[in-house]
C-alpha cells in the first residue's frame, strides 16, 4: 500500500521529519475532528502550516494520507513481547498492562479515532485494514499467546475456543468504549479487570 510508505520519490532534498510529523498529526487531528469526507488535503495543509503541494508530493490522495497517519499512530503504541508473555505469569502481565490500557480506552481521543475508523470502514476500507493490521492483529496476537499460556498453567480450560474467548474480551472493551457514557480511567480498569478475569487470566480479589 501506499500508505505504508508514502508514495514513491524522485531525486531531490530529503524529506523533512518534522515537516512529515507535522502533517501527519494535522491529519489525524482533522479526521478525528470531520471524518474522511470532512477532512481534505488544503485543510491538513493549512493546519500543518506547509503548501498544499508540499502535500501532494508526498502523498497523492488524503486517503493516503490519512491512512499513514493511522499507521504511525497505531505503530507508536507499545505491547509486550512474546517472550515476554512466556517469560511472566499471565496474572503479573495483565497487571503490568492493564493501566496504561485503560488510560488510553478511557481517553476521548482513542475513542473518537476508533469511532471515526469503524464509521469509514465501508466507505474507506483502506482505513480500517491499515488499523487492523496494524493495531488490532497484534493484540490479538498477543492476547492468544496470554491464553496459551493460561491453559497450560490451568487457568483457561484446554478446550476453550481461542478466538472466541478473544472477540468476547475485545468486543466487551469497544462496547464499554463507544457507550454515550464512557467510564472514566479508574472504572476502565475495573471493568478490564472484570474481563480479563471473566476469561481466566486475572484472579479473583482475594487471590491477588
């Protein structure tokens, strides 16, 4: 894809990082704020404080663009490795990562990109694979190896359906996020406890 990498270049100055940070943030900022169809090459341009041909130079359309700079965000979160779902047990791993995730569901930031994205994703299908591949997959990826590891120390029956133990846990979390009533970081957390817990990888209170 394009997106990836950004369009292809001539010989010339190298491109400017910052100039890119710039107009890849003016990007997602405009989609989160107007949508695809809202958000448009002169607007990102304007924000970013650079000529529309800087623009076009770089990118040859604002889908382009926009799912570039879905790509940098989703690509700046951290997970843990897989080693290091093996290396832990899976009660301290979700423990260590259950904060940072919950401030980040909680935030009205996440949760307008992730609405904007769903609501693009018949209209502007590049948005949502480039978020899936790149956000959602390795979360999944990750939460398999969690349960693998469950099941061999007991926690998670051996029988138990992977994938959907996981749309269950990732389907309660977007649900929880995209209600008119969000809950705040605190509750966040509680309620990721919950689930985790619901799928055996968290122990009850008096276990911890």
């Amino acid at each position: 894809m394009t997106s990836a990498q950004g369009p292809a270049r001539g010989r010339g100055r190298p491109r400017d990082p910052e100039t890119d940070a710039a107009i890849l943030a003016a990007a997602l900022e405009l989609f989160v704020e107007r949508g695809v169809e809202g958000t448009s090459m002169e607007q990102v341009a304007k924000r970013a404080g650079v000529g529309k041909l800087t623009l076009y130079r770089r990118w040859s359309s604002k889908e382009d663009l926009l799912a570039q700079a879905i790509e940098q965000w989703v690509r700046a979160e951290v997970t843990p490795s897989a080693a290091e779902v093996y290396a832990l047990e899976p009660h301290d791993l979700v423990e260590r990562v259950l904060p940072a995730a919950a401030e980040m569901a909680a935030s009205t930031g996440f949760r307008a990109l992730v609405a904007r994205i769903m609501g693009s994703a018949v209209s502007h299908p590049a948005l949502m694979e480039v978020y899936w591949r790149h956000y959602i997959l390795p979360r999944r990826e990750l939460a398999a190896a969690m349960l693998r590891r469950a099941q061999q120390d007991g926690l998670v029956a051996a029988d138990a359906d992977l994938d959907v133990l996981i749309d269950m846990m990732a389907g309660a979390v977007t649900y929880r996020v995209l209600q008119p009533d969000p809950p705040d970081a605190t509750e966040m957390l509680r309620y990721l406890r919950a689930v985790y817990r619901q799928a055996g990888l968290y122990p009850p209170p008096e276990e911890k």
